[in-house]
C-alpha cells in the first residue's frame, strides 16, 4: 500500500459528492468529510502488526526460562467523524496546508489509538496494553508544502497525489510504546515486554 493509495480514496470520495444539490455554506462540511472517510478507510483497512514477546517463565520448575514468542494484537482506529471536526476546526487550508496535517496530527493523538494483546502462540493468557503514536505527522505539512511549491500541480488528483505520500510518510513512521506483557503458560508465570511493528 501507498500514498497514491490514500490520495485515490480521498479523491473518489470528493468526486462522488453532488455538489449541486447542496447550498455552498456546505461545501467546506462535504469536503472535510470525505478527506476524513478517505483517511481512515485507508488505515481501517491496510494497518497490520507484527507482535514479539520476550521475557522469563517463572518457576515451578526451576529454574527461570526466557521465552520468546508471536502474539496478536489489535489497533483500535479512530473514527471518521472524529477527523471530520478536527479539520473544521483548523482556521483555513490556505495559503499552505500546515493546519490539515495539523488537525491529522491530533486526530492520531487522540483516543483511541491503542494496542491491545488478544492472543499468544503457546501462552495463555497473555495481556498488555500500549499506544501508537505518529511524531512525524506535524511535520509532514512542511515537506507537503514545499513539494506542492515546487510541483505546483493544478488539479484535485496530482495535489492529492502528493498529498496522500506525505500522509502515508506520516503514518509509517509511527512509535509503539513497547508493552508491558503478563501471562502464563501452564503454571508457570509469565512477564516481559512486547515490541510491535506497525505497518500500513
């Protein structure tokens, strides 16, 4: 998956829109919305994580064991509507596109972007819960801009083209909190710590 990739979802959606048959007090509204929808259709459906574990078994028996294993986990994403009033609330998306990633920024740093362990390989249960957080998305405006300057492109597609690559730079170039991990396996106690790699 890719950048063009959310640039596509964003522009079917902006160009399904009949505009009109709605007033033009409604057009900012319509637009925000499908930007929001491209977004998080994008991420609901491309985001995947690999899971490690690595800690000790606890005794009985002795002595303790280190162990290493998969597990799953889940993202919780957050919601269109979310985004939707983010973006609305930025004062204007002229004369630069600072405030969209901006108001994106937000959005991810918002609940309920959180990770969740749901299964282990061999042990059960196992339990942890951490955060994705997207440092870089704020400062994917000023690369956008500087592209859009120089490129100058002169329709919805090409601008979103370049648009939807600095979103995904944005968005790869996440950080999970590594987790805190509880379990067992057997009667044996299990704690470590889980690494994550988020991918979209």
């Amino acid at each position: 998956m890719s950048g063009q990739d959310i640039a596509d979802l964003v522009v079917d959606k902006l160009s399904a829109i009949n505009w009109g048959s709605n007033d033009q007090s409604m057009y900012r509204m319509l637009s925000m919305n499908a930007v929001s929808k491209g977004i998080q259709q994008y991420i609901n459906d491309n985001w995947s994580i690999t899971a490690t574990t690595t800690g000790i078994l606890a005794p009985p028996p002795p002595p303790p064991t280190p162990h290493v294993e998969k597990v799953t986990v889940n993202l919780m994403v957050g919601q269109a509507p979310i985004l939707t009033g983010m973006l609305m609330g930025m004062t204007t998306m002229a004369p630069n596109l600072m405030p969209l990633f901006s108001a994106i920024a937000s959005w991810l740093s918002a609940p309920p972007w959180v990770v969740t362990i749901t299964g282990g390989t061999a042990l059960t249960p196992v339990a942890g819960v951490s955060v994705a957080t997207f440092p870089a998305m704020v400062g994917m405006g000023a690369s956008c801009l500087a592209e859009m300057s120089a490129v100058k492109p002169d329709n919805m597609k090409d601008a979103w083209s370049i648009m939807g690559k600095h979103i995904y730079n944005g968005l790869i170039a996440n950080v999970v909190v590594p987790i805190i991990t509880t379990g067992a396996l057997g009667p044996r106690a299990y704690t470590g710590a889980t690494t994550c790699i988020l991918k979209f």
